[in-house]
C-alpha cells in the first residue's frame, strides 16, 4: 500500500466508506424490516387465536350454562319413580313423561350448534333417554362406563367436559354435568355431545399461512385436529408442544425451524375456565412474501446508488488529496526527509512518527527531570536544607511524617539481590502512590537501609486520624504482598509549619523503635515531649552473674539470667530504644573484655563473629535480639570446651548440605534449621573448618563446579550461571573473577586453548 498513488488510495477508502454503510444500512434496515413484519404477523396471528378461543369459550359455557338450567326446571322429576325399563314402558302415561324429557333434549341440542346427540340417565336405572335413540335400555345403547373417568376431574358441582369416539365413529366431545341436590331432587346425569368439527369451525385461521391447529386438554390429550389420526392422543408428539408444556405465559408465540429448514410460527393461547391449550402454526414464508418483495427492491436501490457514488469517489479523492501531495512535494524539494518510492502517506505518516518521537522523549526527560526534584526537594525538607517556596509540592499548611521501616531488614538483605530490592522499592511506590491519590497531598520516598518516608501535606488541622490509619493499614498491606515482610509504621505528630518537618521525621524514626517491646508490623504514634526525663536502666547485677555461669560452663543459667532482663525491660514504664541496645552492648562488651583477660580461646571465636555491636543495633525486636545474645553466650560456653564432636559432624552435614543444594537458592536459616542447630552456630563451625563465610563457601563450591561445564559444555555463560545456582550471569562473572582472578569467558578461553 505505501507504493499506490495517495488519491488511489483515497479513492479506495471512500468508495469503502460509502459501501460498507450502504450495505450494513440495507441488510441492518432489511433485517428491521423482516423482524418488524414478523413481530406484527405473529401478534396478530396470536390475536386472531385469543379472538377463536374466546369464540369457543363463550359457545361452550353457553351450551354448559343451558344444560344448567335445564336441569333446575324440574323435567327430569317425571321420570324419577321409574327406575326400571319395564315400569316406564308399561303405562303410556309415563312413556309420555318419558318423551317429554326426550323433547327437552331436543331443544336443548338446537340451541347450540354442533351439538350430535344428548341423553340423560337416571341413576341406578337400567334405560337412556336419548336424543339419537330415543327411550333405550342401557344393554342397547353405547356403554357409559367412561362417565367415571370423565368426572375424576370434576371441581365443585358443575360439570366436565370429556373428548371421546362414538361407537359410530364421530369424535365429540361431551358434556357431562351430574344432578345435584342444589338444581333437584332427581339424582342422574345430563350428557351433551358436541361435534368435535364444531371446535374445528371456531378454531381454524382464515389466514392462508395456517397450515395446522391443535386444541389440547390439560392431561395432554389432543381433543381437536386436523389430523383426525391425532385426537385422543398424546400430545408429546406434536411439534413444539413439549417447549409450551413448560411455559408459564398464558398466551405467546415463538418461532422455529422445521427439520427441513422451513421457518414457522408457533401461537398458543390457554383456555383457564376449561384448562385446554390452542396452538396454531402458521407458515412464515407464506406470510413474509410481501416483506421479501421490498427488500429485494431496497437491495436493487442501493446497488444503483453505489454505482453511482464510484464515480463521485474519484472527483472527490484527487480534491481531497490535492493539499497533501503538495505538502509532500515542497518536502521533497527542501530535503527535510528522503523516502524515495512511498506515496504521500506513507511519507507524512514517517514526518509525523519522527516528530511524536521527539515529542515524547522530550516529555519523559521533563516528567523525570520533574520526580527527581520533587524527590530531593523532599529529602531536603526532611533533612532541614529545603530552600525556597514548597507550594508547588504542598500546598496546604499541615504536615504529618510517617516511618515506614521493613522488618528483619537483614533478612530480607540476605533473600534479596539490589536489583530486586529496587525493583520492589519502585512497585511500592507506585501502590502507594495510588493508595494516596485521594485525600491530602502526598509524597512517598525511600530513606536507606529498609526505611521510607512518607510526608502528608492537609488543610485541616485535626485531619482525620483514623482515615490516616487505615490508609497505613493498606500500605502495610501492599508492602507485606510486595516484600514478603512486614513493615512498622511510625507516625510523627501535626506540625503547621514546613520548618518542623525534620523534627517530624525524626519523631516519626522515634516511634518507630517501639517496636523493640511491642513486635514487628504494627503502627505507633509518636510525641514529641514524651518521657525525657526517666533515666537509663542497667542490670549491674545480671552482669556479674553472667560473667560467673559463663565460667562455669552453665548455659540453661545464662539463658534464664537473660530472660530475666528481657522480663524487667518490658515491665518497665518507659525504656528507650537506646538503653535497650546500651544494656546488651554493655553485656556483650563486658564479656568479651572477660574473655580476652582470662585468655580463653572463645575470644578467638568471638572475634570471628564480626562486628557483634553493629549485629545487635540491626535488630527490630526484642525476642530477635535475646535470640542473638542467647546464640552469642552458647557459642562462648561451646567453644570453652576441649574437643567438641558435635561441631565435627555438624561440619559433615553442613558439607553434604551445600554439595546437595548448591544449584538451588540456599536460605542459610533454613539449612540451620534443618541440620538442626542454629545459624550464628553454623557460621561459626564453617568459619573454624574453613577459614571462610558461608556465603564464600557456597559461592566457591559453586566455581568449583562450573569450571568443567566451561570446558566440556557447549552451553552459555547464562546457561551455565544458572545451571550452579545464579540468578543472572553478571553475578556468576562477579564471584568467579573474586575466586579464579578472571573472567569465566577468559578462562575458557585459556583452558581451552591449552
């Protein structure tokens, strides 16, 4: 496409534009049009159901109101006396009786049309009065037996109507209505037969695309049809009866395809006096002719215009292109750019996508240029050296810092290369920038060593200390998900000048050291006035008897002396977290002088622990700090003694641990606790066997088994970084040029060489 003429090209591109609407305007107003059609053909088909239904409604409760009244007037008590054929036949007088009944039914057949026949038969007698075969003994006329089953579903003291076969053959359908004591005293039954073409006639469409009726009762037999093959049979086997049998509208249509893909249209109507069911079908081909008429026509219209718009398409595109192609050209004349073979769009799409590129690196070194002022404007603030006006970043006059400080930082230091930790730094500042969006104004920083700060800027001067909590909350949340530590929050108090912010920050820094006492993951508020005036605590005591169990060689004592100190801090009013770290460093101190002086070579095992007070200042906890002490002195006490087999074997499985796992990333508190024994104890053990750290150790053992892949594998340098353990080549480069004096590259080279 670059190389076709740019008015082609607009000339394609409008001749689509006209032709895609056009069409999708045809078949979409097509498609309206045959939907609409079909939806006012289906109403109306529906319409003229409901109109035969309550034709036939009315006909029916008609003829049963008739049959009602009959049997209130009094005509059946003639015969009552007579109960035996023999007696009524034998005095004309009440054959009389007889014949006037008969002449009753007669009249009432000819009030209703359709009706084939009626009789009445007097209970417990042994004759029908009949219409059809006048005065007959019940041996000469049709059983009645089905009377029974006709009136299981009898309601009340009206009457049922019941679709049977006459022994001639014509199917009807009866009307059987019991006499009860409310009409008279003569106790029988009044049975009207209706022609079952009668409810053919009130049912049937006039509509020509009527191409089938049902009437269905509500046992599912099918009483009118027409197919008479079909009457008195389930009607399961009808088309779409068994979706209507669940349907629980009173009236609707739906439609379908036939299996010969014949679109039809089911209307159905239910009958609630009689509980029968009508359901026409009509043929939507037949019914759509007209419809399918006007579209072929709308269709024929638009092809005409389409052709006619191709020609328009052209004048218009060498019009509409006309300005660009000059633009073009005056490109080309100047030399601004050289795309020798592109047509005009391809050249001006180049222009463009060259300026927006400048455009947005321009705009990224802004924004950048823009976070790196604003960062260290705030590090400044934090630090008492902002100068000029802040309005820009804080604009109202409240501030509240808040610490936010990651527990076990060493341990997450160890678990952790520098760029993971500043990939996490990024993310949660960024979770936390969107948790702050909305309330006072924010800025969220990263201070060192696993401590951030985050400066709140409000316009109100008591701000809302619970939203501001719970907001910590989410950020303790996200930093939790992020690092997979903890985090404690320390809050400074509100400050109405921007000058105060150091002394916020560092009250902030201050409530953070609570968690020494009270744990790891919590939110303390800090104040600025609070207990100066209590003095330092030491335990002078506790020293001394350190000093003795510890030359005695009794752990469990040292232990339970150092619980006790834990015990006498936490039940003090007020202890800082300086004199917390004052009592263990004088503890620590004062050992290991005693050591030196008593020229025990545990002092030679204290010295390979490094820097034992940097260690204890690292601690977030008290119980994380007692552990350290309680490690340091069992240490001392095991070191004391002549020869420690113990420590020979721990060595071995230290030695068999890290040949096993070498490949894999060794959490060094994990492998102690699984050797059993703790880490500070481990360190040691490898620093006396070896003369190394643990790290060393695992990263030489690590060399030692690359340098055979570098000479005998074909695989990379990545490859086979990742192979011994490391997470990326450039560490695998940093530790064997630390242990071999080069490069692996180099010394694959020199050995391969050689």
């Amino acid at each position: 496409m670059k190389r076709f003429p740019m008015t082609l090209q607009l000339a394609c591109i409008l001749f689509i534009v006209m032709v895609i609407p056009a069409s999708i305007l045809t078949w979409y107003s097509g498609e309206q049009s045959l939907r609409s059609s079909q939806r006012e053909i289906a109403e109306s088909s529906l319409a003229e159901l409901v109109a035969g239904r309550r034709l036939n409604e009315s006909a029916l409760n008609s003829l049963s109101q008739d049959t009602v009244r009959l049997s209130a007037t009094g005509t059946f008590d003639r015969i009552r006396p007579f109960p035996a054929y023999a007696d009524l036949s034998a005095d004309y007088g009440n054959i009389s009786r007889a014949m006037a009944v008969m002449r009753e039914l007669t009249n009432l057949n000819r009030r209703a049309e359709g009706v084939y026949s009626s009789f009445f038969y007097l209970e417990d007698s042994d004759y029908v009065v009949s219409t059809d075969k006048s005065i007959t003994p019940l041996s000469r006329y049709e059983p009645i037996d089905w009377v029974e089953d006709a009136l299981k579903d009898q309601q009340g003291i009206g009457g049922v109507w019941y679709a049977r076969t006459l022994q001639s053959g014509v199917p009807v359908v009866s009307y059987v209505l019991p006499l009860s004591r409310l009409s008279t005293t003569t106790r029988g039954m009044i049975v009207v037969n209706l022609r079952e073409s009668q409810l053919e006639d009130y049912l049937s469409s006039s509509n020509a695309a009527n191409t089938d009726y049902a009437l269905i009762d509500g046992s599912g037999t099918v009483i009118s049809n027409g197919d008479k093959s079909l009457l008195l049979t389930g009607a399961d086997e009808l088309p779409f009866y068994k979706e209507l049998r669940g349907e629980p509208a009173k009236e609707g249509y739906a439609f379908r395809k036939t299996a010969d893909g014949e679109q039809v249209l089911y209307a159905w109507t239910h009958s609630e006096p009689f509980g029968w069911t009508h359901l026409n079908t009509y043929s939507v081909q037949e019914m759509l002719t007209r419809t399918h008429a006007q579209q072929r026509g709308i269709i024929l219209l638009t092809v005409v215009v389409i052709f006619i718009g191709t020609f328009a398409t052209l004048f218009l595109a060498a019009w509409v292109s006309r300005p660009a192609r000059e633009l073009v050209r005056q490109f080309n004349l100047r030399g601004y750019l050289d795309l020798p073979g592109q047509n005009e769009f391809a050249f001006l799409d180049t222009a463009f996508r060259r300026m927006q590129d400048e455009e947005s690196k321009l705009h990224g070194l802004l924004r950048e240029r823009e976070r790196d002022a604003r960062s260290l404007t705030v590090q400044r603030l934090l630090q008492g050296e902002a100068h000029g006006p802040l309005d820009g970043i804080f604009p109202y006059p409240y501030f509240v810092v808040a610490s936010i400080s990651i527990d076990g930082y060493r341990k997450y230091v160890t678990k952790h290369n520098s760029e993971t930790r500043s990939y996490h730094r990024h993310m949660l500042s960024a979770a936390c920038d969107v948790l702050l969006e909305d309330g006072p104004a924010a800025h969220f920083l990263y201070r060192g060593d696993g401590y951030f700060a985050l400066v709140l800027n409000d316009r109100e001067e008591d701000g809302g200390r619970g939203g501001l909590h719970s907001k910590l909350e989410s950020i303790q949340g996200k930093a939790e998900e992020l690092l997979g530590h903890t985090v404690t929050v320390g809050v400074s108090g509100r400050a109405e000048s921007s000058a105060r912010v150091p002394e916020l920050a560092a009250e902030a820094l201050e409530a953070v050291k609570r968690r020494m006492i009270a744990g790891s993951g919590g939110i303390h508020y800090g104040c600025a006035e609070e207990r100066r005036d209590h003095k330092y605590m030491y335990p002078e005591c506790s020293e001394r008897r350190i000093l003795n169990f510890l030359d005695d060689g009794l752990p469990e004592r040292i232990e339970a002396e150092l619980k006790r100190i834990a015990e006498e801090i936490r039940a003090a009013d007020y202890i800082s977290h300086d004199n917390i770290l004052f009592i263990y460093n004088q503890l620590v101190g004062v050992t290991i002088k005693h050591l030196q002086e008593s020229g025990s070579q545990a002092a030679r095992i204290v010295a390979g622990r490094g820097s034992v007070y940097s260690t204890i200042a690292s601690f977030d906890t008290l119980d994380d700090l007692q552990q350290y002490v309680r490690e340091f002195y069992t240490g001392i006490v095991r070191a004391k003694r002549p020869e420690d087999e113990e420590a020979v074997s721990h060595g071995k499985r230290i030695s068999a641990y890290l040949r096993e796992h070498f490949c894999e990333e060794v959490v060094f508190e994990d492998m102690a606790r699984e050797i059993g024994i703790s880490y500070s104890y481990m360190r040691r053990i490898v620093y006396e066997e070896t003369g190394a750290s643990l790290i060393d150790s695992l990263n030489k053992l690590r060399i030692e088994k690359a340098k055979p892949m570098l000479l005998e594998d074909e695989r990379t340098i990545a490859e086979i970084a990742a192979a011994v353990g490391y997470e990326n080549a450039r560490s695998f480069n940093r530790f064997f040029q630390k242990f071999e004096g080069m490069p692996p590259s180099a010394y694959k080279s020199r050995n391969r060489v050689s």
